[in-house]
C-alpha cells in the first residue's frame, strides 16, 4: 500500500502529534508499505526522509497560501500528485483550514483518507473557544471532513465518548499511539542526570515535569502542591523540563518565586535523548497535571522507563495508567499534594510500582502488535479487508 500523512508540520514545539507521526511512519514503512508525509515544514523529519527514494520520505510543500490557510499554485499540484499517488490519506488533526483542503482534494481524487483526532474534540478542548470551533465545524467544513472520513481514530474508549457526537457520520477507530520504544530496551541508568542536574544531590524525593509549557498542562497544580508540602514539612525537590508558551513559563517562574521556591524549583527547558531517559530513571516520581490529553507521550515514556506517575483524570487513558499502576487524580493542587506525600512516604516501594509500569508498557504497546492494527484501519479503509 502507499499511504499518505497530512500534518501541519514535523516539529517538535508543535508537540505530541509530531513524534505520533514520526514513529508511526517508520513502524508502517518497516511493515513494507510506501509512506510519505506532506507538511508545510518539515525542520524534525530525518535528513534521511527528505530524499527522493527514501521510504517514509517527507515532503515540505511550504506555507499555505491565500491569507496562510490553503494550498495553491506549485503546491497544490504537489499535494494532489501526492494524493493521486496513495491508496489512503491519514490527516493528523482537524482545525488546521488546510487539512480541510486535503479532505476535499483526497475525496474529490476518489480516494479515502482517516483522521486521527488528537483528542481536539474531546469536552475539554471543545469549551476552549467553543464558539469559534463550533462556527469553523459548521461553516468553514471541519464536519463535512470529520463525516466524510473512512473512519476517526481516536486513542482511547475515553476519547471516542467525548468526541463522537462531532462525526455522526463516520466510524470511530480506538487504537492507542504507537510508541517506538527502541529508546527505552536497554536504559542508560540515571547517572547522566544526576550529575547534570544538581537538585538530586540534596536526598530529598525528586519530581519530575516534562513535556510542552502550555496551560493545558497545569503545572501551576503542582508548583502549589509543592509549595504545600513544604508547608507541611514535607521538601520536594521539582524538575520541569521543557519548553513552548513563554508567558505560561513566565508566570510560573513568579509562582515559583511568589512559594518561596526558587530553591526547590528549577526550569532546565528541553531535555531529549539518552538524557532525557536518565532524568525519567533520576526522578522519583513523574507528575503530569494536566487538564486534558488523549494519550500522553510522556507518561508512556515515564513508565517505560521504569518511573512510578502520577497524572489526573483529564488523561482519556487514565483507567489504563490505573491498570498499570499509575496514580491518577483530579486536577487539584491539595490531591496532588496527598498523593505525593502518600507515594513519596514510602520512597523504597516507587521502584516497585515502576518496574510494575514498565512490564505493563513493554506488554501493551508491542510495536508492532499496534502498527499491525493501524495497518488493518488502512486495509479496511482502502476496502482491501474483508
């Protein structure tokens, strides 16, 4: 098969969505199929990818025209050459105008094409701007693409609940993102970051934040929550790793000064590869309290290498992290607090329940059991799977 991705860009800042691309690109490819990736920039696609033989290859087609919303001229006729070429199209996301425009190209090419959500329909996302996504869906063919889609992947039952009302029309698919855990076979041990990062030297139980700075993700949650168990006698030390909105970042470094926690808190911005999977094993604890994911790259990532976590209910796949034996709770400085204190009181016991997490991803997330699954969606939708 040749199946073609639309995304609005392979970088990173832009988030989970880009590594969810990446690494499923290169699991469908292995599996023999011709994939590209069309986006308008394409700065994180492997140098390798941007060859003209290469299988995934990344095309950049550069910015939409007409007001940055559409394709024209040049790079229309790339994209529809693009399409011509696929058996499916798989487009990454829903509010970007062009992606409508790669629906209506794709349909009107005869060929069929999935869209995976990323979790923009589920409640939380909806109330934010309801309005202007409620006119966009009606006026501008977000539902017209959303209902004339093969199917809409979703990652988890939770997130098809929430997100189904928004595609009457259309079949929703749940399989969870695939995560390359080649990274995380055999761990680097946590001694890189404990010499990088100087917050490990003091004994006190080490927090761990990493992923994009946005509001989305709560960190003023657990700043509080820090600041409260100081108060209760109780010193935390937090890491937050990352980086994205500048003002969010710059309003949690004056709730950090406003705690008193200029000592307990350190911003240390991005952190990838080798030391990245070190500061996981460094951490006593990973915390993400956020107000909404569909999956979640990085608890995945936390478990994988063997980290306890703990995150909130705004996760669609916390009853799975449950399972695995995560800690989830709502999204509420004091609860994250208690259960801080809770897990971190018996600080020998946290190797345990990641071990637990780690057997939990390695079982559930086999690679190539979940590539096997996106790879029958495209089958299906191509009306090659009976």
């Amino acid at each position: 098969m040749r199946i073609l991705h639309s995304i609005s860009g392979l970088d990173f800042r832009l988030g989970g969505p880009v590594r969810a691309v990446l690494d499923l690109s290169a699991a469908i490819a292995g599996l023999g199929h011709t994939v590209h990736v069309v986006s308008p920039a394409d700065p994180d696609a492997p140098d390798s990818w941007k060859q003209p033989e290469s299988n995934p290859r990344s095309i950049a087609l550069g910015r939409p025209s007409m007001r940055a919303t559409r394709f024209k001229g040049e790079a229309l006729e790339r994209l529809r050459a693009e399409i011509r070429g696929a058996d499916v199209v798989h487009l990454h996301g829903v509010w970007t105008p062009f992606m409508t425009q790669v629906a209506k190209e794709t349909h009107k090419a005869g060929k069929p094409y999935v869209i995976s959500s990323r979790g923009t329909l589920d409640d939380w996302c909806m109330e934010q701007r309801r309005l202007k996504k409620v006119l966009y869906l009606r006026a501008a063919g977000g539902s017209w693409m959303l209902n004339h889609a093969a199917a809409v992947h979703c990652t988890a039952e939770g997130e098809l609940r929430q997100s189904k009302k928004w595609f009457p029309g259309s079949r929703g698919v749940v399989i969870p993102n695939l995560l390359n855990l080649a990274p995380f076979e055999a761990l680097p041990g946590p001694e890189a970051a404990r010499a990088q990062f100087p917050h490990f030297d003091s004994g006190e139980p080490v927090l761990l934040f990493l992923s994009r700075l946005h509001y989305k993700k709560g960190v003023e949650h657990l700043i509080r929550a820090v600041a409260m168990l100081q108060k209760r006698g109780l010193p935390h030390r937090l890491l937050i790793a990352g980086g994205g909105d500048e003002e969010y970042e710059r309003a949690l470094r004056s709730q950090v000064e406003q705690f008193g926690l200029a000592e307990r808190v350190a911003f240390v911005g991005m952190v990838v590869g080798d030391l990245k999977v070190s500061l996981y094993q460094a951490a006593d604890l990973f915390v993400l309290p956020t107000s909404q994911e569909n999956f979640g790259f990085v608890l995945y990532e936390a478990m994988a290498s063997g980290t306890p976590l703990l995150t909130t209910k705004g996760v669609d796949t916390w009853p799975e992290l449950e399972t695995a034996g995560g800690v989830v709770v709502e999204q509420d400085a004091e609860e994250i607090a208690n259960a801080i204190a809770d897990l971190t009181a018996l600080r020998e016991l946290l190797p345990e329940r990641g071990a637990k997490g780690r057997a939990w991803v390695f079982e559930n997330l086999e690679q190539k059991r979940i590539a096997g699954r996106f790879e029958a969606m495209y089958l299906e939708a191509a009306g090659k799977l009976s």
